[in-house]
C-alpha cells in the first residue's frame, strides 16, 4: 500500500468504517471531544465518533454541494471542536477555505 500511494507507509483495512475508526483513534479524540459531522452521511461516521466516546456535532449542508455547510459549522459549534468528519457527497468538494 505505501508503495502504491508513494508513502513511507501504508495500511489496507477492510471498510472506510475501519479506516474512520483508525483515524480518531490515530488523532486520540476521547470521551468530552466532539466531533462535527454532516447530517448527510453514511450511520458508520456517527458509530465510529461515539465508539471512541466523543459526542457527534450534527451540522447541515448546503444544498447545491451536499457537503457541510461552513457557516452552520460555524453557528453550532458551543466549543472548539477536536475535528470534523467531512465527507465529499457525491464527489463535489466542500467550499473550506481553511
């Protein structure tokens, strides 16, 4: 896998709900972390969030992208957020600036 992607490392998992869970695992997100994600998403971005404790940070969309709206982020959001679970639905990115 790291040769194929150019990368010092590399490693096959058996589902993105696999790979999600690695990720907040690799990035120590944590009971009393939260986790903002779409409204509009796969149930396997939820259950990973809340497998490793955090709590789940419901945002909206925006209509004509189907990805997170910047702005709900922004109004929703009560503290700094751990990290946000972005997904490209269907393959149209999301308008981040940063």
């Amino acid at each position: 896998m790291a040769t194929i992607g150019g990368a010092a490392h590399g490693l096959a998992l058996n589902s993105a709900t696999a790979a999600l869970h690695l990720a907040l695992a690799a990035l120590d997100v944590r009971p009393g972390d939260e986790v903002i994600t779409s409204t509009y998403t796969f149930a396997a971005c939820v259950n990973v969030i809340e497998h490793v404790g955090a709590t789940p940070v419901l945002v909206d969309i925006e209509p004509d992208t189907l990805c997170l709206d910047p702005r709900a982020v922004q109004a929703r959001s009560r503290r700094a957020p751990r990290i946000s679970c972005r997904s490209t639905t269907p393959g149209i990115r999301a308008r981040w600036t940063r």
